[in-house]
C-alpha cells in the first residue's frame, strides 16, 4: 500500500498490537522503525510528502494515529516521549481493529463537542472543531500543529535553525555546545559535551533542515567525518529517515548514530516550550509561536 493511499486508522490496531508486544511501552523512534518493517514501507514511500505542507506522510499519519488512540484512552505519553499501552488498550486488543476503530471515532466526536461547547461557553477565541468526513477520520489537510511548526522550521535561515537545535540540545543536557558549521566538513555543523551524572560523552551533531527522507549515504558520510573525533553522532532533521538510514544508524560494528526526525524534533520543542505554548486544558491546546523562529 503507497503512502497516499494509507489511512490513519490502518496504524490504530497496528501500534496497539506493537506496543503490547514490546511491554506495554515504547518511544517514538521505536514504533515507528517497527511499523515501517511491519508495513514494509519502502524509502519511496518514507519520502512521500503532503503536497500543501512539505511534511512526511508516513510520520505525519502515525503521529495523528498516536494523539487520536491517546484521546480515545488507549494510550497515554505521560512521560517525554514515551507513549503507554492503556488498561482500556489492552483490553480493545481482545476486540480486533473494528471495535478500536469505534472507539477512536466516538472519543473524536466527543472531543469535538466538548471544544465547540468551550468555545460557546467563553465566547472568547474562535476554535474550530476537527473535521470529520463520512468515514470519521479528520481530514489530511487540516493543519495539525506539526504542520505548522515543521513550516516554521523549514522558513528558518541555515543559520538560524543550527542556533535553535545548539538551543535545543543545550536544554537536553547538554554542555559546551558550539555550531561549526564548516564546509566540507563531511556535514558536521556543531559539537556538544552530553554529560550524565559521572560521565560526559562528546558529541557531533548535523542538522538538515528537510522536506522527505534523509537517505543512508548520509549517515555514512557522516560517520565516516566522525571517526575518530567524538563518542557519538546525532543527525537532526525536519523531515523523516529511510528504513535503509535506519539500519546504517545502528549498523553492527560501526559507531552508533542517533536520528532525530521531523516528529521526534517536534515533540523536543514541544516539552521544552521552544516555540510551542501549550494549555494544560483536559486535553492539550497547543500553539506555534511563529514570531519565536523568526527571532532565533
């Protein structure tokens, strides 16, 4: 099946049924390596973008997959990152992918509701509910705040976007960090010290802001312009990864790589409120600060 053609329920069941055969939990980058191996997704298909918004459509409708089923109380992400297989989950497992499918549909049109309702009720901002077609699900063009913030992203100058991911990796933990960004330097833009209690590890870091798919020849390039010259790698983009990239990240015998992709950088600014307001409401209402980027 080719990446236009997948809805987002065909990940519901899926992602369900992954997350309780790893435990009952798993990260982001985790799920979603495994469903491009169960899906068999090829890099064609990982570098298909939305025509309007340039954003990955694979990411994009596992990520609306993960926020519908975490609304419908079959998943939750209350630590960063981290997405939680629910009791309720559990148990829909039992029922097969229709009744996950029901459930996911009454939990958005209830969700709808209760936004119109709060919209009425403070007659303040205007916030249109989510729209659903015939078949339940919210339609592709509506924008998603990913959408708009991975726009924001890939509006920033070269330059400015290597200062917001030295920003962003410095409220990850870590220290000394310094954008180098010379060329013909195998695409090194920036070094780090990622120190853990005891232990410090010197970093090398790359950042591509990205519309499609960063392809394997890239980490290896990258890891080739490492050697020798710090403990890890990390490459940061806007867009997504190859399945092909993926596996030369984390190739046996050679020195591991880690991939941030458009969703994960995403979910990053999100936790750490770069550029990202977010109400703690029963459920969230999240913004872009599009004045943020264009100050960085």
């Amino acid at each position: 099946m080719k990446a236009h053609q997948l809805r987002k329920d065909d990940f519901y069941f899926p992602i369900l049924r992954l997350l309780d055969m790893l435990g009952g939990s798993a990260s982001i980058e985790e799920m979603e390596q495994r469903l491009v191996e169960e899906f068999e997704f090829t890099d064609a298909d990982l570098a298909a973008v939305h025509e309007k918004s340039g954003t990955p459509i694979i990411p994009n409708k596992i990520a609306w997959s993960r926020s519908y089923l975490r609304e419908a109380g079959l998943l939750a992400n209350e630590q960063r990152g981290i997405w939680v297989l629910t009791e309720k989950g559990r148990n829909a497992i039992a029922n097969g992918p229709e009744i996950v499918r029901e459930l996911v549909v009454t939990a958005m049109r209830e969700y709808n509701s209760r936004r119109k309702a709060s919209a009425e009720a403070t007659a303040a901002e205007e916030v249109p509910p989510v729209e659903l077609p015939d078949d339940g699900l919210a339609s592709e063009d509506i924008g998603d705040w990913r959408d708009q913030l991975l726009a924001a992203l890939k509006a920033m100058a070269p330059a400015a976007f290597e200062r917001l991911c030295q920003r962003l990796l410095r409220e990850s933990g870590f220290v000394k960090v310094e954008v180098t960004g010379k060329s013909g330097d195998g695409g090194i833009d920036g070094v780090g010290v990622l120190r853990m209690n005891l232990i410090s590890f010197q970093v090398l870091f790359q950042c591509k802001r990205y519309t499609g798919a960063v392809s394997s020849p890239t980490v290896r390039d990258f890891r080739g312009a490492m050697q020798g010259r710090a403990d890890k790698g990390l490459i940061i983009t806007t867009g997504s990864f190859t399945a092909d990239a993926r596996r030369e990240a984390t190739r046996d015998g050679a020195p591991a790589i880690d991939l941030v992709d458009g969703e994960l950088l995403c979910q990053l600014l999100k936790d750490r409120r770069l550029g990202v307001a977010v109400r703690e409401l029963r459920t969230e209402e999240i913004s872009v600060d599009g004045s943020f980027f264009a100050t960085v």
